[in-house]
C-alpha cells in the first residue's frame, strides 16, 4: 500500500537560515503533491502544489521540489522567521487521484 | 465565503451516546471530505464525497461511525455508540476537485469520557 513518510522529529533552526523538511513516498507515484502548513489549535492550510512533470515550484520564500525518481519532495523555507513555526504537511493524492492522504507532518521551530 | 463552517468547536460525551458533527463546505466546491486527527496516528481520511455522493468511506474505522451529505451545503459523521478511543480533533475540508487545494475548517475536539 502506498505509504507517505516525514520526519516525525521536530526541525528547530536559527532564524534567518534555510529550513529544508523532507517528504518520502513509496509504493506509488502520484501526479502531483501539495504541501499544508498547520498552526495549534487549526486546520491545514494549503501552500504549494507541485506536478510530477515540474523539478521545482515557488512562493515567494517557500521552494518545493519533486524527485519522481527518488521518490521525494523537499520543501525549503528561505531566510526563516519565528512566525515560521508550525507543523509543515506534505500531501499526495491516493492511488485514484481523487483524495489527499497526509504524511505525519513536521514540526519547524525556528528560534530568534 | 466564510470558508469551511464546522460546529461544534468542542465536545465532551459520555461513553456509548451519539455524537453529531457537522459541517458546511464553501459554497461551489464540489468535493468533501472528513479526516480526524490524532497524536498517534496523525490526519486520517475518513470518507470523500464528490457532488453530494460517497464515493470512498473505506477510512471509516466501525460500523459505528456513518456520514451523509444531504445536500451540496451541509454534511454530517456520526458516531454512535461513541467509545474513549474516538477522542480526536475531526476535520471537515472542501475543495473543487481535480487538483485543487483542500480547505479546511476550525475542526471539532472531541472528547468521550
């Protein structure tokens, strides 16, 4: 079955660097993937989406890259901000495209 | 639009009532969807309706567990009898499908004593 795997431990940088989050896929190769930010206390917010046909993808200082070949998705936070800190998704379809299934999350915690 | 619009916030039961959750997706999506959300076992898809039909509950953990959406502005999960181990934080999202984004509600905390 298709798994989804984020590093479960939390990512604490210094404010002002590159916060890079990691996103594994296996048993299958979605179409695209989209990646959410979630605060205490809320619901997932949507990000990024990225497509299987483009290597990388940006917003302002948010990248997403997406490695078909390894499986991979990274998502990079430039030049940190404590308002940063959140609990950062990733999120591919299933096997029938129709439903977002959800990786475990990681939590960013970036310190001034 | 107000966005996704769930109720309650919040929940206390006792152990073996039934529980009610609701939720109005934004207006003009035609997909939604419940997860439920947990420490252990992080954001589960419970079900996924596209236009006001169920097309895949095989989320749903129990029988005790059913959802409807009547129509294309409200939907329920129901939880009866409700057990401890059905406390989660139940979200409710909507999108217009395809590749959309999902939009989320506030969610319901759930707590059964």
């Amino acid at each position: 079955s298709q798994k989804i795997e984020q590093n479960s431990e939390a990512l604490n940088i210094q404010e002002g660097k590159t916060a890079t989050l990691t996103c594994n896929y296996t048993n299958y190769s979605p179409a695209y993937l989209q990646w959410y930010r979630q605060d205490p206390g809320r619901g997932p917010v949507f990000l990024l989406l990225i497509r299987e046909n483009e290597k990388e993808k940006r917003k302002e200082r948010l990248k997403v890259t997406f490695d078909t070949t390894l499986k991979q998705s990274l998502f990079h936070i430039t030049a940190s901000q404590p308002a940063d800190s959140a609990t950062y998704l990733c999120a591919p379809p299933d096997n029938a495209g129709n439903m977002l299934t959800f990786g475990g999350g990681t939590r960013l915690m970036v310190k001034p | 639009d107000a966005g996704v619009i769930q109720s309650p916030r919040h929940e206390v039961t006792e152990m073996g009532q039934e529980v009610t959750l609701r939720c109005k997706p934004i207006s003009g999506h035609n997909s939604l969807f419940w997860y439920r959300q947990t420490m252990m076992r992080g954001l589960e898809l419970l079900i996924y309706f596209n236009n006001n039909v169920p097309i895949d509950d095989s989320g749903m953990p129990e029988d005790r567990f059913s959802a409807k959406m009547p129509n294309a502005s409200f939907s329920t999960l129901k939880i009866q009898p409700s057990e401890p181990r059905d406390s989660a934080v139940y979200f409710c999202a909507s999108s217009s499908g395809g590749h959309r984004e999902a939009f989320f509600g506030q969610g319901t905390r759930l707590t059964v004593v």
